[in-house]
C-alpha cells in the first residue's frame, strides 16, 4: 500500500503545469515527475527509429528497448533516454506533433503508468500530466486541473521556444499544433484528458506563477497537515 503523497496536476497543453509542478516540489521537497517528458521522449525514439505505430508487434518490439529516467539537479529535471540526455529535443516541434499519437496507444500508456506508478512508491511526488488524477493516482490526495485561455497558452510555448533558439516556428504554427493536441488528447479512447470529479479547477490566465503557486500551496496545507511534507529534496535519480 502507497504511504507516499501524490500531488497530481492535469491539464491543457502548455497551461504551465510543469511551472507550478516544480515550483511546488522545490517548496514541499518532493521529487518532480514530468509525465509527458516519458511520452515526448517515446515519441523521440519512435520517430529517430521510424517505428510504425499501426504494427502492435513493432511498438512493443521498440518499447522493449526504451530505458527512460530523470536526473534531478539544482531543482532541475533531466530525462534521458537510453542514456541519452534529451530534455531539449524533445520540446521541438516534430516531437510535439507527433506526441498525441504516440501516447494514444494503449501498450505505451500501460508501460508508462506502471513506471510512474512505481516512482511513487519510494518518493513523495508532484506529478503532471493529462491522467494522473483521473489513471494514475485515481486516490491522489491532492488534484489540480489546470487551464487557460488557448492563445495565451501558445503565446507562453512560443515565447519559450524562442527563448531557446527556434527562431523557425511561428505563434501560428504553435497555436495550430497545441489545439490539435488538445482535441487528440481529450477525444482518445485510452485515458482521455477530463477533470477528475475530485480535482480542483485552476484557470491560470491571469495568474502569475508566484500567485498560482500560493493558489496550489494552500490547497496542498488545506488537506495535509504540515509534518507530512518535511522529506528533504536531494539530487537523485528515478
Ligand atoms: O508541455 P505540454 O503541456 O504541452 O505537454 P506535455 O505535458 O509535455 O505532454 C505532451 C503530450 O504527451 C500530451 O499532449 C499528451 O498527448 C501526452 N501525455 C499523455 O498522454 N499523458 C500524460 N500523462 C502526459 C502527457
């Protein structure tokens, strides 16, 4: 039985999840799991390998060969894959739009949920994704289900992806692909993203990441006491 504690945050893409995710994990001392870099970096293996997702016997073949894991320093999460550190590429744009598919296949989703299912059972966790409160940790204590406005949320993607060099893309581009992505991940059969009955709304279009935070911070305090957040963080990897 789970004795850990599970912060569990879904959501639209690019709504800043991953922003408040690990704000919250520095601030709790929690380990950050970033659910779609698992998915991103599949989508990365299939795509360099050109595995064709309608072969069942190709996508399990190419699972077989995925190692993936997170390196946590200075607060800041790495993923590697086979070794390979790929934090970077896989936030470009053919990943991106490749992604939704990816992670619509049942035997991908099942190979992920087991390894972040597992990650929790040694650490305290603040996990986002698009099913982590509704497949993952159905019991999760604590549930956010962010959102906000779509042109504000490619306009967040696209500043980050100039920020970081890709001087190709156009906010157009962007736009396009992020609600694309939402309609393939809320209309798939295998774990669409909905809001958890249990979960707590938070629409962030007008928030800044520190009053976002608090919003996040007091719903956490609100339903666990106090000395059950102390764990100290540690650079580690999972
Ligand atoms: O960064 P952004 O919020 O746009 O997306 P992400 O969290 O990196 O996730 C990328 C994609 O992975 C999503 O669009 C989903 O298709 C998929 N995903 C999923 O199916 N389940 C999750 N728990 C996390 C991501």
């Amino acid at each position: 039985m789970r004795t850990n504690l599970v912060v569990a945050i879904d959501g639209y893409s690019s709504c800043g999840k991953s922003t408040i995710a690990k704000a919250l994990a520095k601030k709790l001392g929690f380990i950050y799991v970033d659910s779609g870099a698992m998915y991103r970096a599949v989508t990365l293996y299939f795509l360099r390998n050109q595995v064709d997702v309608h072969q069942e016997a190709a996508v399990a073949a190419a699972l077989a060969q995925i190692e993936l894991n997170f390196h946590a320093r200075d607060y800041q999460t790495h993923i590697t894959l086979n070794g390979e550190e790929v934090s970077e590429e896989i936030r470009q744009m053919p990943v991106a739009n490749f992604v939704s598919t990816v992670a619509s296949l049942k035997p991908v989703r099942v190979e992920m949920v087991r390894q972040q299912q597992q990650m929790a059972a040694v650490k305290n966790i603040v996990m986002d994704g698009r099913d982590i409160g509704t497949a993952v940790f159905p019991d999760a204590p604590v549930k956010l289900f962010m959102t906000a406005d779509p042109m504000v949320r490619a306009q967040r993607r696209f500043d980050e992806l100039r920020s970081k060099g890709d001087q190709q893309v156009s906010l157009e581009e962007v736009y396009e692909s992020l609600k694309q992505r939402d309609y393939a991940d809320t209309t798939r059969v295998e774990s669409p993203l909905i809001q958890a009955a249990d979960a707590v709304v938070l629409d962030n279009t007008y928030l800044s990441p520190d009053e976002q935070l608090e919003f996040a911070f007091q719903l956490i305090r609100s339903k666990q006491p106090a000395e059950e957040v102390t764990i100290t963080y540690r650079d580690t990897t999972y």
